[in-house]
C-alpha cells in the first residue's frame, strides 16, 4: 500500500518533469515532442493515479489497516521530548482518505482528458496542462497528508495552482482581477488556518493526525474552539463559505475545465475535507459545531437563491457548488461527517459532468443537440443530499427546513438551467439570452472561434464516462452502503460515528418532493411562462440589482474591506517607501556618488598628478621618519 | 659650510629641480630628465658618504643605481619614442587609466 501511495505522489511528479523538460519547448526535438503533446506523460499519469488510488480504495474496503507511515523528517525544532516540535513528510491512507483521492484521481483523469479537446489549438496548451497537473499532484498530495503542516503545504501548492489556473488567459483584465481575487481571499483562510496550525503545534506539541487527536485530552477546550473555529475560517476560503465565497463565482474565468477541476474535485473540496479530517477536533466543541451548520446553512440557501436569479450558465453552476458546499458544510455541522464527506464524493462526480457539459453547451452555442445527457447529476447527488437532510433533521427542525429549501431551490435552479439551456425558446429580450455572449469564455465566441471541434471525442467521451459513473455511483454505491463502509474504514473518528442508517423512505420521499417540487415550479417559470423571467427583472430593478451584487455583499466586501486595505497600503506605501525609506535610499546612494567622484578626482590619468601624489606620499613618510627620531 | 653641508644642499637642489621637472612639464623627455636629476641628487650622497667614511657599499652602491638609470633611460626613450607617433605626445593625452 505505501508503494500505491508514493505512486500516487511520484506520477505526477515525474509527468510534470517530463513535460516541463521535454515537452515544453520552444524549439521542439520533433513533431511528437513538443508543446503539442504535453498531455501525453500527464494523461499516462493521470491513469497511473487513478489505478492506484482505486486499489488502494479496494484495498481499504476490504478491510486493510490504515497506512501511516513516516517517509522522512521534514523539520524539527527543540530536540524530542516536550517543549520539541517534529515535523515528518509521511503518507496516510484511510476510509476517508481513500474514497476523496479515488473520486478526484478518477474524476480529474476525465477532466484532464476533456481539456485535451477543449484546449487543442490553445497557444497555452502545454503550460495549461503543466499547470492543471500541479494542480492535480497538490490535490493528491493534500490528501495522502498525514500531518497538518504537510496538508498545509499541499493546501498553499493548490491555492497556487488555481490562482495560475484562474488567470490562465492572463492577458485579460478581468481574468487577471479573478485570479487576484481568488487569490487573496484563499489567503485570509490561509492565514486563519496557519493560525490553527500553530495553535495546535503549541498545545499538543505535533502536528501528525494519529498523534494528535491521541492528545485531544490535554488541550483546554477554548484553545480547541479556537483551534476548530480558524481551521473553519480557512476551509471557508477554500471551500467558498459565506465570508469568504466571494472568489468562487468569478473564477469562472480560468478555461472551463479548469472550473470543473476547481469545483468538482481539487479546490473546493479541500476545505470540507480538512474538516472532515480535523472531525475529531470538531466533535469537541459543539459551539464551534453550531457555528459550522449556522454557516453552510446560510450559504447553501443564500447561494440558491441566487443562482436561481443568474443568467450566465457557468455562474449558475458556481453558485450551485456554493450551496452544495453549504449543504456539506451544514452536514458537518449538524454532527456527521460521513454524510458531509459522501456528499463531497458524489458533487464531485456530479458537478465535473455539469461543468462539462456547461463546457460544451459554451462550445456548440445554438447547438443544444450535441450536449450530453445531464441526467446522471441530479440522481447522484440525491442519495447523499438525502444523507444531509437526515443529520440535518436529526440535529434540529431549523436546519432540516433549511436543507429542504435547499433542495427545492437547487430543483429549482438546475430545471431552470435544463428547461432554458436545452428547451427554452429564444426570450423577447436580448439580455435574458439563457446563453449570454458574457460567459466566462477566453476565446471570441461564435463564428470567429477557431477551435470548432464539434466532433471532437475528446470533448465527448469524458463526459459520458462522468456520466456514467456519476450515475452508477449516484445509484449503485451509496444506497448499498459500499461508500459508507469505504469512508469508515480504519477512520480517525472515533468507534462506529456514524452508523449506516437503513434508508429512511419517509424523509428520502420529502427530499424527493422537494426536488420535483423544485423541477416543477422552474418548468412552470421558464417553459409555461417565458416571460416570467425577464418580466421581474423589468419590474423590479433594484431587486435584479441586489442580486446581482450577492445581496450588497459583494460592495460591502469591495467598500469596507478591499478599498480600505488597498487605502491603507497605498498610505504604508507612499508614507513609508517612497517618501522616508527611499528618500533615505537615495540620500545614501547620491553621498556615495559623491564620494566616488571625490575619489576619482584623485586619479585623473595625468602622469604628472600621479607624480605629485607619490612624492606627497614619500614626503609624509619622511617626514614620519624624521618625527619618530 | 662643511663640505658634507655642500653635499647635502647640492643634492637636495638637483632632487627638487628633477621633482618640478616631473611635476610641471607635460613632455616625457623632460620628464626623464628629471627622473635623471632626481636619481643623481640621490647618486651624490652615496658617492659622498662612501668615500667619507670608507664604505665601499656606498660606491658599489652608485654603479647600482648608475645601472638602473641606464635600462630605466632604454625603457623611457622606448615609451617616448612610442608615444611620440601620437598627434600629441605630451601627457595629457595619454590618460586612459583616468578612474
């Protein structure tokens, strides 16, 4: 099993070495060698991975002990014993571990086979498929972690992937802005969690998992609120929670696969998956707990709303990810974090084929024919939205309402997208296009798109395999309880959490109303009434206006975080650099000119001066001679 | 006046003519003339004080320095000769090392 996992570690690695060496050049060796084919190495990878991770899940299911194993020493300070921190680089795969890096390795494979179609003539192929990798390998990486600063490393190689991603068409403005911002608000978690990363290094005196939810005991319970409440804040940049969702929506502007890659499997689920991790940590402070589902349950219902009033297909599809990631995050508080973690699988699966499929829609615009059967979303992510409500009602009536709302309002979303995408007669008004010319796509649209690859199977084959197994999984493992007994295998929970619950027919029969409801109402407000949708936006403007700004929150973001900072920078900027510090600078750099030109006035060249300094010279040191007698 | 006095003076007049010659000419012919005074002036003293006080190392002394002044003149006259093809030979325009 440590081999299966170092492969995992090591493909990457080598492919990305491959590639960067041998593929991306600006001379190509030959035509098979060169910016061209930079996908090939990172393809074989990308099987290389999956194969492995999906042996290591059977492995797992089959009821292997869980590998922690210690590769080398990272760092360490202050000797062994306490008061001493060691740092390992090690690898762990459990339950939980296994089934993540099965569903991303898999899940990701087919993404990176899809970009192959979509990114062919792109004169950034090579570097996209470089960057979309690295990617992948922090993903794999973040996983197979077995300590917190290791986690944290592969956390930051993630964050730098998505900002390179985000910005992959960077001589666009708007593309460049959307990095920056994902960017920065992934560093305010970043921070947050780095916080709790010390924290815990100071009071359980480690960092590797085992060991320090072993020591759980010995840690005040307001340090462990701390500790969960920034561990929180970080997974809610990264997993795009209320504070901080701000990025997700406008990351739109990285090519699509990169969305895909981004919500369904690398970025995004890292957050939930830290918190499904840390859950021991979790378990013990039940207010941080209320916090966490006071939080998903907000965003998930929030983000509902408004992807119901967007009109851009992949924004549509962001803030659906938004709310699902609300609807784990609302799991994890409510008290399961099996539920949540099955939850993160199944969106991953389900929301790579939307993506996808969102991807081709943008790519044969007014050609909804060629798009692919959706319906393997819906149904997979049913079962484990099932799971939510199920801990959610358990937890308290509130947060069960609101997981039922949520569910009517992503019926309610997606139906809208489905009826306007794929049936929806052309609306009187131009604007209320349920395809507008806006989206987040880097090439001219149309007819001046070069890449018209409608035929393309690598556009078409990742997307019915996704698909498929989103269905199949959606269908086959949950119900069945084969998810339920991977992610509990050899866990770091404590004995039996989370007890499969034999399915419960009255709460799967309302969350299956609540989605037809949902399906029903956006049949009603898109097919039988078309005009519905551009009819409130006319009449009430200001309503379209607060939705369009997230409620106020984007501007109140933008006015009373963004422009203050960036205020204060400027003053720290232009107070301190430019008019003490430099000035400071440039006064010591013109003295020292002076000097050097005082000094070179001594050595003009002229022979004769030179004479006059060696017999000033002899003259001193006669004359020191002579003082000396 | 002591003849040693005589010396003394002598040589100290012959080294400062040679010292404002190198100072205050530009031409290098005159310059090696008084590097020529200034190596005389210091020749005087040994020949004086090797034969006041019997010391052969003064006299050998002298024909040192007579032999040095010789290749130092053959090394000049060459460096004059070569500069002398310049437009300008004086000095002044011979100044590359300027620093």
């Amino acid at each position: 099993m440590t081999r299966a996992a170092l492969v995992c570690l090591v493909a990457p690695l080598a492919a990305l070495a491959a590639g960067f060496a041998f593929f991306h050049r600006r001379k190509p060796w030959s035509p098979h060698c060169g910016p061209g084919s930079t996908h090939w190495p990172i393809l074989l990878s990308c099987a290389v991975v999956t194969a492995s991770s999906w042996w290591l899940a059977a492995q797992m299911l089959a009821g292997a002990p869980a590998l922690d194993r210690t590769l080398w020493t990272w760092m360490s300070a202050g000797g062994p014993g306490p008061g001493g921190l060691s740092v390992d680089f090690g690898l762990r795969v459990d339950g939980l571990g296994a089934a993540v890096l099965a569903m991303v390795t898999l899940v990701s494979g087919l993404i990176h086979a899809y970009a192959v179609g979509y990114m062919r003539g792109d004169p950034g192929f090579s570097r996209f498929f470089l960057y979309f990798h690295l990617f992948l390998f922090s993903m794999i990486g973040l996983v197979l972690s077995n300590n917190y600063l290791q986690l944290y490393l592969f956390w930051e190689g993630v964050g730098l992937a998505s900002y390179l991603l985000i910005g992959f068409w960077r001589e666009r403005e708007s593309a460049r802005r959307a990095a920056l911002k994902a960017f920065l608000t992934n560093r305010v978690g970043d921070v947050c969690f780095l916080f709790a990363i010390f924290l815990l290094a100071r009071s359980a005196g480690t960092l590797r998992f085992t060991e320090v939810f072993a020591r759980l005991d010995r840690i005040p319970q307001s340090t462990l609120a701390w500790i969960a409440g920034l561990m929180f804040m970080g997974a809610c940049a990264k997993s795009a929670q209320f504070p901080l969702y701000i990025w997700l929506p406008d990351a739109m502007e990285g090519p699509t696969p990169t969305s895909a890659l981004m919500h369904a499997a690398t970025m995004v689920t890292a957050g939930v998956f830290l918190m499904a991790r840390s859950w021991p940590i979790l378990e013990r402070v039940p207010g941080v707990l209320d916090w966490i589902a006071a939080t998903g349950a907000f965003t998930a219902l929030g983000a509902a709303v408004l992807a119901f009033t967007k009109k851009d297909l992949k924004r549509i599809l962001a803030y659906s990810t938004v709310s699902h990631l609300g609807l784990m995050m609302l799991a994890l508080g409510a008290g399961n974090a099996y539920a949540a973690t099955a939850h993160l699988v199944m969106h991953g699966f389900f929301k790579a084929t939307l993506f996808l499929c969102a991807g081709n829609v943008l790519h044969h615009i007014g050609k909804s024919t060629a798009s692919v059967d959706e319906a393997g979303g819906p149904t997979a992510g049913f079962f484990s939205k099932d799971l939510i409500f199920e801990a959610a009602v358990h937890r308290s009536a509130i947060l069960g309402a609101c997981a039922a709302l949520v569910a009517v309002g992503s019926g309610l979303y997606i139906g809208r997208m489905a009826w306007l995408t794929f049936f929806g007669e052309r609306p009187e008004q131009p604007d209320s296009l349920p395809l507008p010319s806006s989206t987040g796509e880097g090439r001219g649209e149309g007819s001046s798109d070069p890449h018209a690859h409608h035929s393309d199977p690598w556009l078409e084959w990742p997307v019915a395999a996704l698909a498929f197994f989103s269905a199949l999984i959606g269908l086959a493992v949950v119900p069945t309880g084969v998810l339920h007994r991977l992610i509990l295998a050899a866990p770091l929970w404590r004995g039996e959490p989370f007890p499969h619950a034999p399915f419960d027919w009255g709460l799967g029969a309302a969350a299956l109303a609540a989605a037809l409801a949902g399906i029903g109402a956006s049949w009603y407000l898109a097919m039988a009434k078309p005009s519905w949708d551009w009819q409130w936006r006319k009449r009430r403007p200001g309503l379209e206006r607060a939705f369009d700004a997230d409620f106020g929150w984007q501007p109140f973001v933008m006015g009373c975080v963004v422009q203050p900072v960036a205020a204060l920078a400027n003053f720290v900027g232009w107070t301190f650099d430019l008019r003490t510090w430099d000035r400071f600078m440039e006064a010591a750099a013109d003295s020292f000119i002076g000097l050097s030109e005082g000094v070179s006035g001594l050595s003009r060249g002229l022979l004769n001066q030179y004479v006059g300094w060696m017999a000033a010279a002899a003259a001193l040191f006669l004359l020191r001679l002579a003082w000396v007698r | 006046m002591t003849p040693d006095r005589v010396v003394w003076l002598v040589s100290v007049l012959l080294f400062l003519c040679g010292l404002a010659a190198l100072l205050l000419r530009r031409q290098l012919l005159a310059m090696l003339l008084g590097l020529e005074l200034m190596i005389n002036a210091a020749n005087l003293n040994f020949v004086f004080y090797g034969r006041e006080w019997s010391d052969a190392a003064g006299w050998t002394s002298a024909l040192w320095v007579l032999a040095a002044a010789a290749a130092e003149a053959v090394v000049g006259l060459t460096l004059i000769l070569a500069l002398n093809r310049l437009a300008e030979p004086d000095t002044d325009s011979v100044r590359e090392l300027e620093g």
